[in-house]
C-alpha cells in the first residue's frame, strides 16, 4: 500500500473565505468607530482647553490690574507721612500693567451685533466667510473639501475687499477696522490649516495605499480579491483622515496645555505677591488711621509666649539689649510678653529686661525700647506653631522678616517680598499661660 503525499497548499473553502471577509470587515467597522469616537472627544476636550485658556487669561489680567492697584493704593498711604512723601520724590511713579498679549486668541463672533451703518457690508462679508470655515471644518469628504475651499477663497478676497473700502473712507470707523481684520486674520489661518491638513492625509492616504498594493501587482486577481482589496482601501482612507486630524488636535492640545501651564505658574506667582501688598497697604492703612485719630490705639496684654527656631530648635532670648539664640529656655531672658493693639499688629517686651523687641535707629534689632511705638510693631502668620516674623516698620514701612545667619546664628532683619518670604526662617511661638502652640 503506497500512501503518495503532496505538497500542493490546500486551497480555502468558500464558506472560510466568507467568514474570514466578514470578520475583517467588522474589524475595520469597529476600528472606524473607534476613530470617529476618538475624534468626538479630542474636539469637545479641544473646545473646553480653549475655553480654559480665555479664564486663565482674563484671571491674569485681573491679577496684573489688582497688583497695579495695590501698589498705586500703597504709594499713596506712604504719601501720606513726612518720610513717606520724602521716599515718594526720589523713587519713580507707578504705572499701569501693560497690555497682556493673550496665549489664546478670542474666536471671532458668528454675527456681529450694533455695528454702524458703515461698518454693516465688512461685517456681514465676514460672517459669511465665517460660516462656510465652519462648514470646511465639518466636510467629510475630499470632493466637499475641495469645493468650500474655492468658495472660502473667494469670500476672504471679497472681505478683504470690503475692509480696504471701508478703511479707504470712513476713517472714523478705525477701531472696526482693527477688530475686523484680526478676526479675518483668525479665520483665514483657521482655513489654511484645515487645508493643509486635508493635504497631509491625502498624502499618507496614497502612500498607504501604494505599500498595500505592492505585493499585488504581479499576481492574478479575481473578484474575492478585488473587493477585499478595496474593502481595505476604504478602510485605510477613514482611517488615514481620522488620524491626520487625531494628530492636529493632539499638537494643538500639546501647545495651548504648555501655554496655560506658563499662565498658571504666573498666576501662582503673582498671587503670593498681591497676598504680601494687601497686607502691606492694610498695615499702613491701619497706622494711617492711629495717626489721626484723637487718643491712640492702647495696646492689651494678651499672653506670654516663647519664640523657638526651628531650624536650629534654639530659642529666641535677650542679652545684654540683643538677641540671640540659646540652646536651653530661660524662664526670664526667653520669655516675651505679647501686647496687641489693632488687627494682627503685636508687640513683644521681654520679661527679664521689660524692653521691647524692635527696629533700632540704625536699622538693626535690638530690645531696647522702653515703648511700643511704630518700630517695635510685629506681624505673623496664622499658624504661631509654624510661622515667620515680620518687623512692620522696616523698608519705609513695608516690613521685613526675621532671619538667622546660618554660619553664627545671629539674627538681623531682611527685607519683605514674595522671594524673601520664601527664604525667611520660620519659629514656633508657644502659648505659655496654656503651654499649647497658638
């Protein structure tokens, strides 16, 4: 018995061919759908980034207008006293923030609303060029494409025509002209990249294409073949198109995210810096109104405290009329008396002495004071177990933190600001009438 073996490949039923075309083209409808999905939500998360960028924008602006305003507001009180209007003349005036260049540019309205007379023929050429860069952006296939772009290119030369006429003779109409032509100017960038894009899948559509038939071209076909392939090319050329614009969008999302990130580090910053002037212009403000006022503020006493490094974990203590920093409390050179007088505005007079801790004449600290006058005025944070200490009367005024060298441990006084706030020492002033940190 001879059993004859042949190499001849076993050729593939019908009913296989079948099945194998139906589950490759469910494969492309499914691949399809994910595509159009994944395009839905990259142009609604497109939109809301736009959107975001316009907030942050207008938050900068007010930020900038809110800082001009406080240090306007600041220069003023300063004027108000003999030394501060003395500062005033030696140091330049404040100006207005200038004009903030927006990272987004406003999209152009759909239809322009209480426009002069005049001005009606420019407006209405550009919303109609506006609408049909709508309609390009929503075209779904290369033939639409094709005929708004000629008819996109013919309204932007009949808008640019109207604008020339308009600023030709009406010249009192100038600020339309400027707004118009930037919105134009919008718009026609908006087309050119919709038409670059639909070239750039065009492109990837024929080389795709051109790799698929490749091996193809010197073999027999038939009719399963031919719609197979072709079922292949349809695929190919949705896809090709959902991912050219998958791509801009993505590019666009990269760049406009960047540019708030910019926008939102700015804003942080400048935020710690109209946190420091409105405490500034309010401790002025405050001295202003003691000043005037018929019987001064009278300080109260409100507890005993201890003033604790806590870098080093020394504590704060008085000798000989300076300050130092001891690696043990003393129950008398260490202990402070704290006196308020008018919002957060507190003294400190040691027990061991019954001095006050202040500014001296020559700039310096010192306990040295036998009153609690302006220089002897003291600030802190809200959280006394974590908090810096500001002298209110160094800088003319706008006070100034203390702060220990780190070589010796001496403690002088800085100055005031958002980078020297970040850099100034922190203490831990503890309650000691409850033993528990304020």
């Amino acid at each position: 018995m001879h059993i004859i073996m042949s190499n001849t490949p076993q050729q593939e039923r019908p009913g296989q061919q079948f099945s194998h075309d139906l589950s490759f083209e469910e494969d492309c409808q499914n691949a399809q759908r994910a595509a159009v999905e994944t395009l839905h939500i990259g142009r609604a998360t497109l939109e809301q980034v736009h959107q975001q960028g316009e907030q942050l924008d207008r938050a900068e602006s007010i930020a900038d207008e809110t800082q001009y305003r406080l240090d306007k507001a600041g220069r003023i009180l300063r004027g108000m006293t003999w030394s501060g209007w003395l500062a005033n003349k030696f140091t330049k005036d404040i100006g207005p923030p200038p004009a903030v260049t927006r990272s987004t540019p406003i999209a152009p309205p759909l239809v322009y609303e209480n426009v002069p007379d005049s001005c009606r023929a420019a407006a209405q050429a550009i919303q109609n060029y506006h609408a049909n860069v709508k309609v390009l952006e929503a075209c779904e296939t290369d033939e639409q494409r094709e005929t708004l772009l000629l008819i996109c290119q013919s309204m932007y030369s009949s808008a640019m025509t109207q604008l020339d006429e308009l600023e030709k003779n009406r010249a009192s109409v100038e600020a339309y002209v400027t707004e118009f032509r930037s919105h134009l100017t919008i718009l026609h960038e908006k087309e050119q990249s919709l038409n670059q894009s639909m070239r750039q899948q065009k492109i990837s559509f024929e080389k795709n294409r051109a790799e698929l038939l490749k091996g193809h071209s010197n073999s027999s076909t038939s009719s399963a073949t031919d719609a197979h392939l072709q079922l292949q090319e349809n695929h190919l050329d949705m896809i090709s198109k959902s991912l050219g614009e998958i791509g801009m969008i993505s590019h666009t999302l990269a760049s406009a995210i960047g540019q708030q990130a910019q926008t939102i580090d700015s804003l942080d910053e400048k935020a710690d810096h109209i946190t420091e002037k409105s405490r500034m212009v309010t401790r002025r403000a405050d001295r202003l109104i003691q000043n005037k006022s018929w019987t001064p503020v009278k300080p109260t006493f409100a507890c005993h405290v201890s003033i604790r490094h806590l870098e080093s974990g020394r504590y704060l203590s008085v000798h000989e009329g300076n300050l130092v920093l001891q690696t043990t409390f003393h129950e008398s050179t260490g202990v402070f008396s704290l006196w308020k007088r008018q919002g957060e505005i507190f003294g400190l007079k040691n027990k061991e002495s019954g001095r006050w801790l202040g500014q001296s004449m020559l700039g310096g600290i010192s306990c040295s004071a036998y009153d609690f006058g302006r220089r002897e005025e003291w600030e802190a944070d809200s959280d006394w177990g974590k908090s810096r200490l500001l002298c209110t009367s160094v800088g003319w005024g706008a006070g100034g933190y203390l702060l220990v060298n780190t070589h010796n441990l001496s403690v002088r006084l800085g100055g005031c600001g958002v980078e020297e706030r970040k850099t100034a020492d922190l203490w831990c002033i503890t309650n000691l009438d409850t033993q528990e940190d304020s």
